[in-house]
C-alpha cells in the first residue's frame, strides 16, 4: 500500500480560544528543542521544571500538527464500505497513532481532564469531527485548509509557580521573511492533577454555571422544541377553524398556522420574550425565523404536527468542560441524554443563556 506524508491543514469546529497569541519583538535567542517530549507526570509538592513545561509545549505542538496540519501519514483505501452515506475515511498508518487509544494517550497526557474531555469530543465525536474510532483503530476523514506560519523553536518565560498551579509565556518565531524578528506569544496555564502536571488552557477562570441553571434552561429549551415541532402550542381544532370560531392563517407556500390559545404565548411579543430568556442573540434569532411558528400581525401561529416533538429521554446529565474569562463569561459542556451535546452558555445582564449548541455524529 502507498502510504503518503502529507502536511495540509483542517477546517476544524469553531471553539473557545483557549490560548491567547500576540506578536512580540525579539527580547532573547530562541533555542532548538528536540520534539522528543514524554508525558509530564510528576508527584509530590515540588513546582514544575522547565523541563516539564517544555515537555507539555512540546505535547501540544504535537496535538496542534496533528488535528490542524494533519501532519501524519494514512493510507489510501477509505471504509466507505461501512457506512456508504457518511464521509470518507482512511485508516492512519503514522507509527505511534495508529490506534484510537494513541490519540486519546497524547491528549490526556498533554491537557486537564476537562480539556481532554473536550478536545477528544471534538476531534472524534463531534458532527465536525476528524478522526474516528474503528474497531481501536484510527481513521482520518482527510479534509484540508490554511497552515502555520510559526517555527518549531520557542523559549518561554515563567510567570507564576507553585505546587499545584503555574503560568508561562511561550514564544515562537514567524517564518516569513516579513516577520523577522517577531515572536508569536501564548499565555499558557498548567495545573497539577492526579496523573501529573498538564496544560489547563481554557479550564483556569472559575467560572461556573449553576446546574439549576442548566436544568432551567434545557427544561424550557424542551418546550421551545416542541412547539415548533407543532406539540407544545395549544392549538384550536379543525372543527373550531370550520365553524369560524378561529381563523387559521395560510402562507405564500399553502402552509396552514393556526392561532395559538395558551395565554402565555398568544401575543408574539411573549412567545419571543420567552425564546429570548432561553437562547443568546444569534440562536434567538434563527429559532424565531424557523418558519413553523409565525407573527401574524401581533399574535403567535403556529403549524399542526410539524415533526415529531423532543425525543423522550433520560434525566439529561450536565458535566462542565471549558470556562471563559470575566471580559467573556462563557462555559461549555456536555449534556448527556439519548446522545451526547456540547453546549456553550453565556452569563449575560438578563441571567445565562444557551450560546450554541454542537452535535456528535450520528454514529
């Protein structure tokens, strides 16, 4: 079998910034480091060495190369044959990853149990997703976009230690001959776990949603669902259309809405207020245009027996992954049901609110 070495980038699910870069003047030589790092696990009270945290860049570079550069070889036959209506994937053949266990190895060993979590969701579980499990063996879907524009060398400056926290500057040069001199910068945050020290980028800020909230909004969420699937309105009956008890409207496609009757929602400015309580801007926005629940002049309709309503399921379970910052103060997560949802909530001046939402895979 042909095997090629290939170096081109991914179009990956957009997701939380979890280091911040700016460019920076030349203060001090970089030097070369051999990307021979090895999982950082130290014990005990002792802060962590230089030599741990050049390991965990060194990790990190590599994870980076891996999911945006997909520099790592895979082989030329795809396994469409096992589901012929998804994307194409081909098997990894880059010795050290060859297996589904190696990924999740590098990615635990680099980040915090909630980044790990996270990343290893995105990579391989998402509807965005790049790799995927086979029978313990890795396959890649092989998609490709932008590259890098920083050196393999860094050096990096410590900014904060103690036994179980510290914080650090890691500098790369620019590669372009436009860029001389001037030096990529990431803020990154290390935390000491069970297994030893690990990179906690995006998992530092402490800010955590309360589960009430979750549970609020997910319950008020299942309601929104339902109502415009054509199940949660209370909706006047074909006979009451009939006997012009209630006039139904019909839309330029020959759609039929129907006046809804619940007193909390028969003016649109209360069903859009109660959307707004639950959804950010962008999602409020598209779950008001989604074209099964309409304003017709200031009263809500809605359409019968849309789809088939939210899916009956277990107590959905919430786990929180990734915080943001107090200028930015989101979370991500998973919710847990039928399938599993990573779902981003933003605490705004009105309370929390559900940012977005992200799909796994079917499969």
């Amino acid at each position: 079998m042909n095997l090629k070495k290939r170096l081109i980038p991914l179009i990956l699910l957009s997701a939380l910034a979890l280091t911040s870069c700016a460019s920076a003047p030349a203060t001090d030589s970089p030097s070369a480091v051999e990307n021979s790092a090895q999982p950082a696990a130290s014990q005990g009270s002792e802060e962590i060495t230089e030599d741990e945290i050049r390991s965990l860049i060194e990790l990190d570079r590599r994870y980076e190369r891996i999911t945006r550069l997909a520099d790592f070889s895979w082989g030329e036959s795809d396994i469409t044959d096992i589901d012929p209506e998804a994307e194409t994937f081909y098997k990894v053949t880059e010795p050290g990853l060859e297996k589904f266990s190696d990924f999740e190895d590098l990615v635990r060993s680099t980040y915090t149990e909630n980044v790990a979590e996270y990343y290893i969701w995105q990579q391989t579980e998402s509807e965005n997703r790049i790799f995927k499990n086979v029978n313990g063996d890795l396959y890649f879907i092989g998609a490709g976009g932008a590259g890098t524009d920083t050196s393999e060398e860094f050096f990096f400056e410590i900014l904060s230690s103690s036994p179980t926290e510290a914080e650090a500057d890691v500098h790369r040069p620019y590669i372009f001959d436009d860029e001389q001199g001037e030096y990529e910068t990431r803020r990154y945050f290390f935390r000491r776990e069970s297994s030893g020290w690990r990179i906690a980028n995006g998992d530092v800020s402490g800010i955590e949603i309360p589960e009430s909230a979750v549970s609020e909004l997910l319950e008020k969420e299942r309601f929104i669902l339902e109502a415009i699937n054509g199940n949660g309105f209370t909706l006047p009956s074909e006979q009451d259309i009939s006997d012009g008890k209630y006039s139904a409207v019909t839309n330029e496609f020959g759609d039929v809405f129907y006046p809804v009757l619940d007193e909390n929602f028969d003016g649109w400015d209360e069903w859009q207020s109660y959307v707004e309580s639950v959804y950010g801007e962008d999602l409020a926005r598209e779950t008001l245009m989604n074209g099964t629940v309409i304003k017709s002049g200031d009263k809500t309709y809605a359409e019968k027996n849309a789809g088939s309503g939210a899916e009956e399921s277990a107590q959905p379970e919430w786990k929180q992954l990734l915080s943001g910052s107090d200028e930015d103060p989101e979370v991500w997560g998973t919710v847990t049901g039928d399938k599993k949802t990573v779902y981003r909530f933003k605490e705004t001046a009105a309370g929390w609110r559900i940012e977005w939402e992200y799909p796994s895979a079917g499969d």
